[in-house]
C-alpha cells in the first residue's frame, strides 16, 4: 500500500464534498428550469385559450373549456412536432358506452 499523508486525504473528502454538492445543485437547478418552463408554457397555454374571440369565428377544439391535466415533466404531443388536437362530439348513447367501457377496464385492474 502506498503511503497517503493526512493532507492528501483530507483533500479527498473535500474533493469528494464539492462533488456531491456540485452535482445536487446542478440537478436541483435542472429541474426548477424544467418547472419553470412547464409553468410558463402552462400559463401561455391557457391565456390563449380564453383570449377573448370574434363571435364569426368558429371555435376549434383549443377553445373548448376545460383543464389540462399535463404533468410538467412529460413533453407535450400536440403542437408542429406531434400530433394534431382532435375534438369529436359525441351523442348520448356513444357517451353512454363509453363510459360503460371505462368502468369495465378499470374494474379490471
């Protein structure tokens, strides 16, 4: 074994020290921007949403009420690089099975 002079480990486990508390910041930093952003991008969202409209435009599905459910660290689908957003309208007996179809596959699970 290598003689290790008290120094020498004394600067390990400052090293060490700075490495831990380096790398906590950085990934505490990481994830408040990813919030912040996800705020933002939220609060965007929504101003567009319920921005007063002409009442000759015909509303898309963007200006249907509703909340987002959106967790701010999933990427959203919708936008140029996904998907577009579809809106169907559906009848009383449609929603009816529908929802009869949702209870009978989480009672499953």
């Amino acid at each position: 074994m290598l003689p290790v002079s008290i120094v020498q480990q004394i600067g390990l486990g400052v090293l060490f020290a700075l490495a831990v508390v380096w790398t906590v910041g950085l990934t505490r930093m990481l994830r408040r921007g990813r919030y912040e952003a996800a705020l933002w991008r939220d609060q965007q969202e929504m101003r567009a949403r319920y921005a007063p409209r002409e009442r000759s435009a015909r509303p898309g599905p963007e200006a249907l009420p509703g909340r987002p459910e959106l967790l701010g660290s999933v990427p959203r689908q919708t936008g140029p690089p996904g998907p577009p957003s579809e809106c169907v309208q559906l009848s009383d007996a449609e929603r009816t099975a529908f929802e009869g179809l949702v209870r009978q596959l989480t009672s499953r699970s």
